[in-house]
C-alpha cells in the first residue's frame, strides 16, 4: 500500500486506482450506514474526486484507511448541509 501511495502521490492514475479497488467495499459500506442508497454513489465518488485532489497533502501522520474514511466523512456532511440549505429555499 505504501508504494500504491506514494505512486499516486507522484500522479500515477494506476495507483491510485488500486487503491481505490482496495477501499471500494469498505467505503461504500461505511457510507451506506450514513446516508440513503439514492445518495452513496455520489458522495462516494466525491470523497474519490477529494482523496486525489488532496493526496499530495497526505503526510503520513495516520493511515490511508484513516485518511480517507476522514474525507467520506466530511463529504457526507457536506452533503447533508448542501441538502438543508436546499429545503430552507
């Protein structure tokens, strides 16, 4: 795993999708026990479009696993905001 991140930390695209087949279960589970089935497909792919904008800024301090459950997370609050806003127009 090491190797996959620090690959796709230089910008290889194949790594990265490694990493992402390696996580890709385990992510949606933790986001299914979060948010509808209508709304996991998004956000999943939002806390991916995240995960690889911000992995030049992943220092290592915490594990990938970490990391990244840390996004979907944040991703699924922004998620449930953007809908409150919505229901106050």
């Amino acid at each position: 795993e090491n190797r996959q991140i620090a690959a796709a930390t230089a910008g290889d695209r194949r790594a990265f999708d490694q990493l992402v087949g390696s996580y890709r279960e385990e992510l949606c589970a933790f986001l299914r026990r979060r948010l509808s089935d209508d709304d996991v497909d998004d956000v999943v792919q939002e806390s991916w479009v995240a995960a690889w904008n911000s992995l030049p800024n992943f220092d290592r301090r915490s594990r990938f696993r970490t990391w990244l459950f840390s996004i979907a997370l944040n991703k699924c609050r922004d998620h449930y905001r953007s809908r409150t806003v919505a229901a106050q127009r």
